[in-house]
C-alpha cells in the first residue's frame, strides 16, 4: 500500500436551498470508500441533522465488489451525532444534584416534529459548528477529530464539558466514531452526560422487506411508550420508564409496514457481550449482496429504531449510551466527575451473509 492511499480533503457544496454546506471528506483512494463529515449546520433546528453528522458513507462490498451508499450522500438526511443528551428528555425537564434544569423543548412527540414550541427536548446541544482538532493519515486509515465545548451557558446545562469525535475510515474496520467527553470542572461539580447517533441506512429494496437482527447473543428489553398502540406516528412513543421483555428483533425479522420509533436495551453483561452487533439486510433472502452491520462498545447498550423516513428508503439505528430520558430515569446515565474523561466507541462495516 502506498503512504497516499488515504486522504482527508475539506469540501463545500450548496444543498438544495442554496445554503453552502461545509464538509471534510475521508476517502479510501484505492477501494473508492469515503466518509462525509458535515462541519456545519447550515440551516434548521434538527441537531441531529447538523454539525458533526455523517454527511455520507460508502462502503465497497467485498461479496459484490460493488461500491454502496451505505448511509446517504450529500441528501439532507444526515446522521448526526447527539449530546449532551440523545433522542429526548421528558418536558425538557431534569433535576441533577439537587438542582431542578430546564432544557428549551424542541420536539412534539403527537405530530413527530422538530418546533419551537414542543413538549419535549430532542437531540441534544451541539453547536451549529464544530472545531478541528486534529487530522492524521496513515497507510491504513484516515482519522478526522472534531470539537465542542459546553461552557455552562446552554439553556438547562450549566455544565462545563469538552467533547470530542474522531471519525475513522480504515481497512481493516470500516468506519467508526470514537466519542471522548471531558468534565473541565474546577469545582468539584459532576456532570450529567449521554451520547448518540442518528445514522440513516439506505435500502436497496423496500423498507418493508428490510430483516433488522439484533445481537444473539443478548436478551433485550424494550421501553414502554405512553401509547404503545397503533402503527402511525400519531402514537405518543416517549417511554413511561417501564420495560419489557422483547423477541422483535432477536431473532432477526421483517420491519413489515409498522411504524417504529422504539428504544430497546441489552441485557447481557458487557463481559459476556463486549460489543454488540446489530445487522440490517434487504430482504431474507440468500443473496450476493452483504449485511450492514452496526456495532457498539460495552458503553453503549441501547438501541433506537426509527422507520420515519421509511418513504426515502432510509432506516435509522442509532446506538446510544443511555436509554431515552434517562437524565430523569438514570438508565444509562454517565455522571462525569470534575476532570474525568469517559469514552465510547460504534461503527459501521459490511461483512458477508455466513459472517
């Protein structure tokens, strides 16, 4: 392999409003792979959409040999990263050491939409822009880091807390995100943290063919909803705190035509299972094509199916370090000491049917 396999080269192009859009890109030169990171928002109040989201992935088939866009490339659905908090908190409202926050509320869970006057708090509080850490290309791999500080004047988050996402496009792994969160308190003061991904999948067939197949080797639990009834997003689908035990997808199965917007947790230990691997096909089907496999570290033992945008052939499962609201439930919870750093890491490769 030759030192220059692997590039990072910084891009901009206007969406479909006109906005410019401002990306780096890492790419695989000999297999044509590339991974999008978006460095900017350039418009709207849907986080997970913005700074710091993948932007676009394709990845090479080595059942095929054909390149595919295994997340969407440059299409305005972008999988983005979540913090300080993931998917949503109740009301917007939590209590923390003993003091009572409120976040500003930007979600109504009844019509399934990012507003300004929702009722509850979605997606976190990263800025519109990201800053460059760092860059580093090797014959193997190319890694991007990019940061945020929370500097304590974020409505409902007096916290001071560093975070950052290094993104890596390698031979031997595919893609993968690596998340460090710093507590830079001087104080003394904790803090209250969580992090997710927002990837959206590309279907080559229909979304209700598409077979979701959790890890094996784990039970799960499902979250309640308020309204776990009905197949449409009228469904109020934030969870009550209360679980179940769920089979929906550990043996592998069909979306069908219902409407998800569920969180699910393993339950296996993290010795027993280290990482978890959650695998999505196209159909049941023996074909020639390979699973799109997601796997997430021993931090993150939750998983969020969404099939909102199932009309774009698109599947969102995002792996998450804590379970919905849990800065109210505690369920997943990572309280960061004054001048800790916790980590966590999840990824995406293609591997065959039989691996």
């Amino acid at each position: 392999m030759s030192a220059d396999r692997f590039i990072i080269a910084d891009d901009t192009y206007e969406d479909h409003h006109g906005r410019v859009v401002r990306v780096a890109v890492l790419t695989d030169r000999h297999s044509g792979e590339l991974a999008e990171i978006l460095f900017n928002t350039p418009g709207g109040d849907n986080r997970s959409n913005g700074s710091g989201g993948v932007n676009g992935l394709l990845l090479r088939d080595a059942v095929s040999g054909e390149l595919r866009e295994i997340m969407p490339y440059r299409k305005g659905f972008v999988g983005g990263l979540m913090a300080p908090f993931a998917n949503r908190v109740s009301g917007g409202a939590y209590s923390f050491g003993g003091e009572r926050h409120q976040l500003f509320r930007n979600w109504d869970e009844v019509t399934t939409r990012i507003t300004r006057t929702g009722q509850h708090a979605i997606h976190g509080l990263l800025p519109r822009e990201l800053v460059q850490v760092g860059r580093h290309v090797t014959e193997g791999e190319a890694r991007l880091t990019l940061g945020a500080s929370f500097a304590g004047e974020d409505e409902g988050y007096p916290f001071l807390v560093d975070v950052e996402f290094t993104y890596c496009l390698s031979v031997e792994r595919g893609f993968s995100i690596h998340v460090a969160a710093t507590n830079r308190a001087s104080n003394g003061r904790p803090a209250p943290f969580m992090v997710g991904w927002h990837p959206y999948f590309l279907m080559e067939g229909p979304v209700d063919e598409a077979v979701l197949a959790f890890d094996r080797r784990s039970a799960f639990i499902r979250s309640i909803p308020v309204s776990g009834g009905g197949d449409g997003r009228e469904r109020d689908s934030h969870p009550t705190g209360r679980s179940e035990p769920s089979t929906d997808f550990t043996q592998g199965r069909s979306l069908g035509h219902n409407y998800w917007d569920d969180g699910f947790k393993a339950i296996a230990s993290t010795l027993a299972v280290p990482q978890l691997e959650t695998s999505l096909s196209d159909s049941a089907a023996d074909g020639e094509d390979s699973l799109v496999v997601l796997w997430q570290d021993a931090q993150c033992r939750f998983i969020q199916v969404y099939t909102g945008l199932r009309e774009r052939g698109a599947i969102a499962i995002e792996p998450m370090s804590g379970q919905t609201d849990c800065f109210n439930n505690g369920d997943g919870l990572v309280v960061l000491q004054a001048g800790e750093t916790w980590e966590t890491a999840f990824g995406v490769r293609l591997a065959p049917r039989s691996g």
